[in-house]
C-alpha cells in the first residue's frame, strides 16, 4: 500500500471509533498535580513559575475585569504546547494539524470576546468598524471591510496555527525519507541531510512553543480591545 505525505494528518481510528479523543486527553495526564506536603518538587515549582510568567505577561495590559480568562488562556496555551510537542515524537498523532479543532479552539473564544465588548461596551466595540474622520464617501466601503475583517480573525487564528505546524510535520517527513534514501548511496550527503534534520527537530519544538503562545496571544489582544 502507498502512502501520501499527508496520510500522517488522518485520525488513528480503531475498530472504527476515532482515536483522536485519547490524544485530547492524554496531555492531561502528564500535567503535575497539586500534592499536601509544604515543599514542591522542581517540576512543579518550574510549571507554576512558567504559568505565573505568562499570566503576568499576558494580562498586563488589559482590565482588571479581564482578568477571569486568566485561568482559561493560561490552561489552553499549556495544552495547546503539550499537544503539539506531543505531535512532534514517533507514531504520534497531533490533534492541532486539524483545522476543525483548531476552529473548535478559536470561534467560541473570539465570540465570546465580542459578545462581552457588545455587551460591556457597545459603543467602543462597533466604534472599531468606522476609524474616526473617514470621509463620507468611503463610510460604507470601511464598514464592510472592517466587518469581514472581524469575522477572519477567528479562521486565521485556525489556519495560523494549522499551517505552521502540517508545513514542519511535512518538512520533517522529507527531509527524513532523504536520508534514508541517500544513506546507502551518498553516504556523506546523507550525514549533513541528518544534521539538517535534527536542526528542523529543534526548530520545530520552538515553533510548536511559539504557536501555542501566538495563538493566545491574540485571544488576549481581542479581549483587550473588548473589556
């Protein structure tokens, strides 16, 4: 049987029943655990710290009612990387290369900024549809683009994240089969194709990092302009 490039982004199913809900929770159980002695271990107090980091980070320039999507963007940042560094070891699949899920991620978040903007602050929130002192004449063309221009953020947030991680799983895959393949006839060429490979290995753990936090990055610049 032979088997495309992307036949690595398909759903594992067994027996028919998909197996991409084992890969949604499996994160969760590699997540260290609150315990009852006064001392934490290095992991944890290395996990808490980072999540403190972040929080600070990110919510520093929004509002303090802002602030009760700490917990929620913080936790999805966490399992968002925990999914995609997942996704970058042998005979794994990686859930953040559907662009269904990463949909499922972004559109209730981007909804649920702009219904509270609507809601807190309806005036400022259709007031980013119309930047001030727009001619009369171009007031229906602005108000169509900005609207679409809304409406995008959500897919683009998706694709975003979709793209740069199916490009580096591709990559990876290519570069891989080039070594196999010129390892018994170009011995030399195959050593720096290895060296190439392992640099894209690690390049790709920091874009797998980067697009986690990119990602809830600009769910935070939406719920600032919002609240």
């Amino acid at each position: 049987m032979t088997l495309s490039l992307f036949d690595q982004f398909a759903s594992p199913t067994f027996l028919g029943i998909p197996l991409i809900a084992i890969a949604l929770t499996f994160p969760w159980v590699l997540y260290m655990q609150t315990n009852p002695r006064w001392l934490n271990n290095r992991m944890f107090t290395l996990q808490n710290w980072a999540i403190g980091q972040f929080t600070s980070q990110i919510f520093q320039p929004i509002n303090p009612p802002g602030h009760k999507w700490a917990l929620l963007l913080a936790s999805l940042m966490l399992f968002l990387i925990s999914l995609n560094m997942l996704g970058l070891l042998p005979y794994t699949f990686t859930p953040t290369t559907q662009l269904s899920l990463n949909l499922a991620f972004a559109v209730p978040l981007w909804l649920a900024t702009v219904i509270i903007g609507m809601r807190m602050h309806p005036t400022h929130a259709l007031g980013h549809l119309l930047p001030e002192g727009t001619p009369a004449l171009l007031i229906p063309i602005l108000i169509i683009i900005e609207t679409i221009s809304l409406f995008i953020r959500p897919l683009a947030l998706g694709v975003r994240l979709t793209a740069n991680l199916t490009a580096g799983h591709l990559l990876i895959q290519l570069i891989a089969t080039a070594t196999f393949v010129l390892l018994p006839i170009m011995p030399t060429t195959a050593i720096f194709t290895a060296i190439l490979l392992v640099l894209l290995t690690l390049l790709e753990v920091a874009v797998a990092m980067i697009q986690a936090y990119v990602f809830v990055l600009l769910l935070s610049l939406y719920l600032q302009e919002n609240v």
